[in-house]
C-alpha cells in the first residue's frame, strides 16, 4: 500500500493529508470491490464483516495513509527533499 502512495503522490495536486485521504480511498475501493470480492469475501469484506466491522476497516485504511502522508513530509523536510507541504 504505501509503494502505491509513493507512485500517486507526484501526481496529485493536493496538500499531503488530502493525497493520503485519496490515496485510502483508491486502495480501499480496489480492496473492496476487486480483491475481496474475489477471494469470496464479498464487497468490503460483507460476507463475514457487519457495518461497523467495515467502517472499522475503512478508517483504519484511512488513517494507515494519512499517517503515511505526514511520516512521508517530516523526512521530506528533515532530507530537504522537494514536497508539498499539509
């Protein structure tokens, strides 16, 4: 998941908070709609997860990339790499 932040970043023209919500929301669709449908667990997981299971699961993804996000700006700014900034 986060090789796949690293390949969308660059690309997208956003604050860094705002990439890894959309970037969580790209591998959360991906996740629920192709991977565990797949697999036979059904859309997000639905065939053993209730609601709140797969509200838990999105927001944990969520938080994973934002997390990501602003882990990615601090080294960014400790390296003098170029970046966005929040």
């Amino acid at each position: 998941m986060a090789v796949v932040y690293a390949i969308v970043r660059p690309w997208i023209g956003l604050r860094l908070v705002a990439i890894g919500i959309w970037a969580a929301l790209l591998i959360w669709l991906l996740n629920s709609a192709v991977v565990l449908p797949a697999i036979g667990e059904g859309f997000a997981g639905s065939r053993h997860l209730e609601l709140a299971g797969m509200a838990m699961f999105a927001t944990f993804h969520t938080a994973f990339f934002v997390l990501l996000a602003l882990w990615d700006q601090m080294l960014r700014s400790a390296m003098n790499w170029p970046g966005r900034s929040f």
